[in-house]
C-alpha cells in the first residue's frame, strides 16, 4: 500500500472488537517502533505492552473514558528523560522522538488492520505510580489497540494553501 493510502486509512479508533490481537501483528508493529528514528539516535523510550486483566484494569483508572475501555489490549508509550537528546539551548526532544516512534505504531498498526487511538488526556501520574515506572520514566501516550469496531468519521483536512508559507 502507498504510505500516502495508510495515512489517510489511519484514524482515531473509539470502539474494539472483543478480538486478540495476533502475536505476529504486535511483533510485526513493534518492530516498526524500533526502527523509528530519534534525535541522535537515542531512542529514548519504552513501551508497555498491557494485556492481562489487571493491568488492564489499573490502566483504565488512568483513562476512564467507556469507549477505552472496548480495546484489548494497550501500550504505555514512555520518555525515558535521562536518555533523550537536549538542544545546546536546552530544548529536550524526548517529546519529538516518542510522537515519531507512536506514529509509526499507528501506522504499522493500520497496515495490519489494526486500530489506534493516541490518547494523552489520562492521569501520568496515576499511572506511573500504578505500574511503578521508574523516576526517569514519563508515561506521555497511551495506544488502546485492537481490531476496529466502529467507522472513521470524516476527516476535515486543511487545505494545501493554508498549511504552506
């Protein structure tokens, strides 16, 4: 598929099938994490994958929106603080880094007929201390992933003119 096909199938997905998620589509799309590139190549992050009932359990604290709740599984997608990239103006890029390596979850995810959903409006601290990340750790994104449940809604897009300078 042309990337430029994925990225228009790439939507919020707010609804899941009560369907595992394959192994070999995780490992597949976790792989294309790995190979995200990151300032100077730190890759500093760490992402979690939460499937069991009670981790699952203690995420959803974190989030409580219902929908969130459909999804069968999750992945906490962390900055690793003492290891990302800083600007010589002092400008940290551990933000920048974990947005590429989540996109390309989200896609690669797409790619295998998975949906994604970024949700960042959750409680990091409720759950940095529910899953005892470490001190250099912050939880920045959550991924609900699963097979798609609902229908993406209509993308309204900027046009061309606006975006361009």
């Amino acid at each position: 598929m042309a990337l430029l096909d994925l990225v228009k199938q790439r939507y919020s997905c707010r609804s899941y099938e009560e369907k595992s998620v394959e192994q070999e589509k995780l490992d597949y799309v976790m792989e294309c994490v790995r190979m995200a590139p990151s300032a100077v190549n730190k890759q500093p992050w760490k992402f979690r994958i939460v499937k069991n009932e009670e981790e699952k359990t203690k995420l959803r604290e974190c989030y409580r929106g219902n929908w969130f709740g459909t999804a069968p599984m999750y992945i906490i997608c962390s900055i690793l603080h003492d290891q990302e990239w800083v600007r010589r103006d002092g400008k940290h890029h551990g933000d920048i880094d974990i947005a590429i390596a989540v996109e390309h979850l989200c896609l690669a995810a797409t790619e295998q007929g998975l949906g994604t959903c970024w949700v960042c409006n959750f409680d990091a601290e409720k759950c940095k201390q529910s899953f005892e990340l470490d001190e250099n750790e912050e939880p920045a994104v959550l991924i609900p992933l699963g097979y798609p449940a609902d229908e993406p809604s209509a993308k309204i897009r900027k046009e061309m003119t606006e975006i361009l300078k």
